[in-house]
C-alpha cells in the first residue's frame, strides 16, 4: 500500500464496516494497489450512503462488486519480424453484468498488470452505469507495447491474443473496445481475427473503422465528452471556456479529440504530454498544430519532442505539465501523474477546474487537495464516460444495422455528459451548495447495479 493510501484511509477506518471491508480487500488481493485505491475512494463516499441503506449492506453488494464474476489470464505467443518467439500475458477481467454485457477498453501497454486492469474494470462498472445506457463493466489488455513495432508484428499479436480472448466474448456477453495503446489499427485487427474464427460479422468490438460498423464520433467521444462535462461544471458558475487557458496531458486518442473540443468553445490549449515530457506552448495549440499532433502520433508514432521542434515550443523532458498556469486542467494520459504537490500548484496558480479524461489520474491526496479548496472536479468515471457511452450507441447501431449521422450521435454524446453531470448534482449536492462530485459520481453509479444485483439474488 502507497503511503498516500495509507494516510487517506485514515478517516475511511472511522468506520468499523469500511476498515473490515478494505483491509479483508487487501489482503485478498495482495500488492494490487491501483486496485485497492480505487476501491477505497469509491469505499469513502459510499459508507454513509450503506449505513442509511441496510439492504445494501446486508445482501454484501460492495463486497460482491468487488470482486470479479470472472477473470481470464492467458498466454500470447507470437513471431517477431526476426522470426524470434516472443510471449507476452493477456487478460480480461469480467468484472460486473448486473446491468448488460460486460463492456471496457483493452490496454496494450508495457505497465499492464492484474492490478491495474482490476481498478480499470471496477471503474468501468460505475461509469457504465452512469452512462443510463444497458452496460456491464470489464477491462482488458495486455503487458505488449505496440511502440516501435511493425503493422506486421502488431497484426500477428492481435491475432494470437484474439484466438484465445474469442472463446470469451460475444455481442451480448462481453465486447471489448481501445484504451491505452488500442486504436483503429490494433481494432481492425482485432475484429479481423474473430471474424475469421467465428465466422460472424457481428459488434463484438466498439471503435471500429467506419466502413464496417463503427460509429461516427467515437474516436472523438472521450475527449469530446471530458470537455462536455468540464462546460457543465463551468456553468453551475456561470462561466464557459472562452478565453481560458487550459493545460491538457497525452497527446493520444482523448488529448486529441479534448484539444480539438477546448478550441471549438473557445478555449486555448497549452500543453500536451507523452510519457517522454511536455511541450508548452503559449501561442496555444491550434487546428493545424492539432493537425500535425494526429499525424505525429496517429501514423508516424513519434514523440511530442517532435512539436518543440516544428513550431518553436518549449519541451520539458520527463516531466508533467501542472506547473504551467491554467485555469482549467485536463489530464488525458494515465493514472496517478497529478500528485498532492502538483495539485497544490495547480490551485495556486489559480486553476478553477479539473476534468479527468483519463482514468484516476489524480492521487487521493491530489484528489484531498480539490475538495479542501472546493474548486469543480469531474472524477474520471464522470468525466470521461463519453467513450463508453458512444460505444453503447455503436453497439445499438449495430443490432439496428443502421448508423446514425455525426450530428445525431453527438447531440445524444451531450445529451449523456448532462444527465451525468445531473446524476453527480442529484446525489453529490452538499448543505452549503458545493457539489462533490466525487460522492455524486460513486452514490449515483452504485444505485442501478446495487438494485440489479438485489433484484437478481445471489449472483
Ligand atoms: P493513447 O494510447 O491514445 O494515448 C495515451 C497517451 O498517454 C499517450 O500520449 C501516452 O504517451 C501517454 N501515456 C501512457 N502511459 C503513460 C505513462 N505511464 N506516463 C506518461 N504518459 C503516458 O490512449 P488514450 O488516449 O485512449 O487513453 C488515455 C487515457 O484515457 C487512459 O487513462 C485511458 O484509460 C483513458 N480513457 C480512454 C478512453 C478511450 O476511449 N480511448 C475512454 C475512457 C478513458 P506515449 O505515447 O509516450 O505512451
């Protein structure tokens, strides 16, 4: 356990139930920490909530939902463009269908381990439900890093991780999307391979290419949705994004389409990250420099030290972007890259907003920071809900073998950020008209499965 972990479980202990529950959690799942601190940031918020809510308490949903209906871990042999046999570990948490399949990103990246994958698909359940749409949670991945390594390679990896994750999915029981390191490319290959062992054209995966069944707006949904709910959290102040300057991390799928969103309302993006360092850039990060992001990342694969370079940014080599002034934050890369100290400089320096494209990117005691000063924070589940629920809306396109126009889907995307955000208002709204929404994601998540589980007996 990280020591953040252990000084902001202190207040959780108060409670005899939540201290059980937590340390029994640990010691079941021994060295998962990403695991144990979303748990118990989910834990804080809902105690109250079960105390006042006994059936909750005493059918054991929190314990359940902690722990996975089902996960699969499988060997992933393949040949390298040398001809040399490499063997990488593929995973797929099944983790909660009270309320649909199963439904959640697989992550290609050299950092996956069970324990990130647990957090991820723990996250998903609550996000899911939040979206309102008829989704379960689950996550997947693998320890492969698709960087430096040929279409060839990449195909043949997707291939062999596909002929043994294809036993275990399906449209209506579990359907995979992208995350970290999984995009179009890695998709296609993906959906390539299933049809061929299946012998099925069917929306077994979400995010696919647009000629053969993929949903307008999805690439862009993650990103387009963070900035959607940021605006919602703006204007319970009344204010908007224009004019403010907003620092974003990654330089992947959701700072792309996040970048592209801030510019559209009026606002002006800074920064953008790899897990090399920052670029800075105080002229802000237009439509063409947005341009040349999407190809430097999307075809090239190169390294945002690239931008530095091309239109005389500042570049910061291994180091993340929250010293730079903003009034809005918007962390896109990964987990855990905002900690206490950053989070203190970003509200010093005047931030007044932080929305989550990616998933718990904040430490708990980053998180602490934003609610002792009270300025608008949209956990990740919230936030970042737009990726998932346009891939519900694929989904539905597909059994309706119809595809909606751009317009159509993202007029449903906005539709969603706002019943989120309502849903965060409803149950995170504090005495004195600050709203948590921290509480308001966790309560309002947990509600629809916690009564679809009651409502379904022991599953
Ligand atoms: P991409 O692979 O497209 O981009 C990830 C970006 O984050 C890259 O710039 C990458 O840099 C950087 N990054 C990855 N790992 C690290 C690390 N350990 N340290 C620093 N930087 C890192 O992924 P996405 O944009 O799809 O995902 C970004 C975040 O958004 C993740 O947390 C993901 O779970 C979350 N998310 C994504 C959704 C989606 O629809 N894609 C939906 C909901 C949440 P580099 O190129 O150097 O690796």
């Amino acid at each position: 356990m990280t020591s953040t972990m252990t000084n902001s479980m202190t207040s959780a202990h108060k409670s005899s139930f939540g201290e059980e529950f937590m340390n029994n959690l640990i010691s079941r799942n021994p060295g998962e920490v990403e695991f144990h601190q979303a748990v118990h940031e989910v834990t804080e918020s809902l105690l109250d909530f079960i105390e006042d809510n006994p059936k909750y308490k005493n059918a054991k949903i929190l314990e359940r939902m902690a722990e996975a209906e089902r996960i699969i871990i499988f060997r992933v042999p393949w040949v390298d463009d040398k001809g040399e046999v490499r063997v990488n570990r593929g995973y797929r948490v099944e983790m909660n269908s009270a309320i649909g399949p199963y439904k959640g990103g697989l992550r290609f990246h050299p950092t996956v381990n069970l324990g990130i994958l647990k957090f991820l698909a723990f996250e998903q359940v609550f996000k899911n439900s939040l979206t309102t749409l008829p989704m379960g949670g689950g996550k997947g991945g693998s320890d492969f890093d698709p960087k430096q390594k040929t279409d060839g390679e990449v195909m043949r990896f997707c291939q062999s991780f596909m002929t043994e994750l294809s036993k275990h999915i399906g449209p209506n029981t579990d359907v995979p999307a992208g995350d970290i390191g999984v995009g179009g490319r890695e998709i296609g290959f993906l959906f390539g391979q299933y049809k061929r062992l299946r012998n099925e054209f069917t929306g077994v995966l979400t995010g696919k290419g647009r000629e053969w069944g993929g949903s307008l707006i999805r690439p862009e949904a993650t990103g387009y949705g963070t900035v959607y709910f940021a605006d919602e959290m703006l204007k319970t102040k009344k204010d908007s994004f224009k004019g403010k300057i907003v620092t974003v991390s990654g330089s992947g799928n959701v700072a792309q389409f996040t970048t592209e969103k801030v510019n559209e309302l009026g606002g002006k993006v800074v920064t953008l990250s790899d897990s090399s360092g920052f670029i800075y850039d105080s002229n802000g990060i237009d439509a063409d420099k947005l341009k040349f992001v999407m190809r430097l990342k999307n075809i090239k694969r190169g390294r945002i030290e690239e931008y530095a370079k091309k239109f005389g940014a500042e570049y910061y080599p291994n180091e993340r972007p929250w010293k730079i002034k903003c009034d809005v934050a918007l962390p896109c890369a990964t987990q855990n890259e905002i900690n206490k100290e950053e989070a203190q400089i970003l509200i010093n320096n005047g931030c007044i907003c932080i929305s989550e494209g990616a998933n718990m990117p904040s430490t708990p005691d980053a998180v602490e920071v934003y609610l002792e000063n009270k300025i608008l924070y949209g956990p990740g589940k919230a936030a970042n809900a737009g990726g998932v629920s346009v891939s519900g809306l694929e989904m539905s396109q597909n059994s309706l073998r119809m595809s909606w126009t751009r317009e159509e889907v993202d007029g449903h995307l906005k539709r969603i950020m706002e019943d989120i955000h309502a849903t965060c208002v409803k149950y995170g709204k504090k005495q004195d008209g600050f709203i948590n929404y921290v509480d308001g994601a966790n309560i309002g998540g947990f509600v629809k499965v916690a009564e679809a589980m009651l409502a379904q007996g022991l599953v």
